[in-house]
C-alpha cells in the first residue's frame, strides 16, 4: 500500500485489513510505502498492527511507493491496494479466489455488480480515462484504473516501471498484458468507497496531464512488443 500521511485512515484500515490477509494463506506480508521522511506516525501505526512499514526511495511520487513495494515484496501474488480505506478489505477474499483464473485480477467498478460512491465529476473522468485507455490499446478490460489488483509476483518484479503518478496502474497493465508475458486479465465486481480519513493527494491538472503523457508512451512500447511478436512467429 502506496501511504503519504495516511496515519488517520490506517488506523481504521489495519484492524480489519490484517485478519483479512492472514485468512488467505499461513504466510502473508503487508507493506506500507510511506513517505521519504516521516511526516505523521505512519511508523507507529503499522508497528501496532504488525506490518512491514518502508519509506520510499527514489522521491515521493506515487510511483515510487508503487516501485519500492514492488521491489520489496516476495510473494507469490502481491495485492496492491490504496491506505485511505477506498479498498474494503472484505473484497480481497473474491480477489483471492480468482487467482488461478487469469495472471491479473482486477477489482473492478464498472463490471456488473460493481460500485463506486465517487462523486459524479470523479466519475465521469474514470470513465473518460478508461474509453482513452481502451480505445488506444484495444482492451477488453472495464475498469483499467482502478489500483486495487491481485498479480503473480514474479510477473510484477519483473517489470521496469517508469511512471511517476497514478497512471502506474494503467502502466503496469499494458506492460504485463502486452509484454513477453502476454498476461490474462480477469475482473471482480467491488464497490470503491469513500476516502476514510485525511484528504485526497490527487492534482487533477497534473493527473490528467501524466496520462496524456502515459498513453503516448506506452502506445510506443506496444508497437515495440508487437513487432518483436511478429519478428519471432
């Protein structure tokens, strides 16, 4: 979990996030990539409740959390999910279940049975942002940005993530789906809920601008990965 001042929100979050993760498997880790430098008790928090608390190295970009979790994560399957509660953990169980059914598994707003008490604006940019990302890649996927996903470890670490913000979560999709992995996608209906504590770290001017920026990169990587496809049949 990518964390920047969330000590609020954790502290709701941990007590029903940490049985949660437990009840999936008898060997289980829960990291939380905090800020640089400490900038609330974060630390403390996580130590209360037994998780692994790093700080992000790099700088103090989404991004870099995502990377330094990532890198530091050993598991078979690694989740990521946000700090501010937005993710219930009581969904994780439906993501679990579906791991032997595709590489990735998407807990997804927009599948039917799916939900998300964002407020209307937010809404309507998600869903313009997932038609670009469709329409530009060609995915069948209903919710591409949304963070809350389960992957094969292996596959995860093994990418080189250049992202800075929040389009890491379209990145880490398009590199997996159309890389040397060609990685299946599958999605589960959740319900993205309200921030629990503290306030949102979202620029949307500079959001909408990384994605823009996003697109036109990893268009460029799909070519390159295509061609050394057609190279090699």
């Amino acid at each position: 979990m990518p964390a920047y001042r969330e000590a609020d929100a954790l502290r709701q979050l941990l007590p029903a996030l940490v049985p949660a993760i437990n009840a999936l498997s008898e060997r289980t880790e829960i990291i939380v990539a905090d800020s640089v430098e400490p900038l609330d008790d974060t630390g403390a928090v996580c130590s209360q409740f037994g998780v692994r608390h790093l700080h992000r190295t790099g700088g103090n970009s989404y991004g870099d959390a995502v990377r330094t979790g990532i890198r530091n994560s050993i598991g078979k399957f690694v989740l990521l999910m946000d700090a501010d509660g937005s993710h219930n953990p009581k969904d994780i169980e439906h993501l679990w279940a579906a791991r032997n059914r595709a590489d990735i598994v998407i807990g997804s707003r927009y599948v039917p049975g799916g939900n998300t008490e964002n407020p209307a604006m937010l809404i309507l940019m998600s869903r313009v942002l997932n038609y670009l990302y469709k329409f530009a890649f060609g995915l069948s996927v209903s919710d591409i940005s949304n963070s809350f996903r389960l992957y094969r470890g292996a596959y995860l670490r093994s990418l080189e993530l250049v992202s800075s913000d929040f389009d890491i979560v379209e990145e880490i999709l398009i590199r997996l789906a159309f890389g040397p992995a060609t990685a299946s996608v599958t999605e589960i209906p959740v319900t993205f809920e309200k921030r629990k504590a503290g306030i949102s770290k979202r620029n949307l001017p500079a959001f909408m601008l990384s994605y823009m920026g996003s697109i036109i990169t990893l268009r460029q990587f799909r070519a390159a990965e295509l061609k050394k496809k057609e190279r090699s049949a």
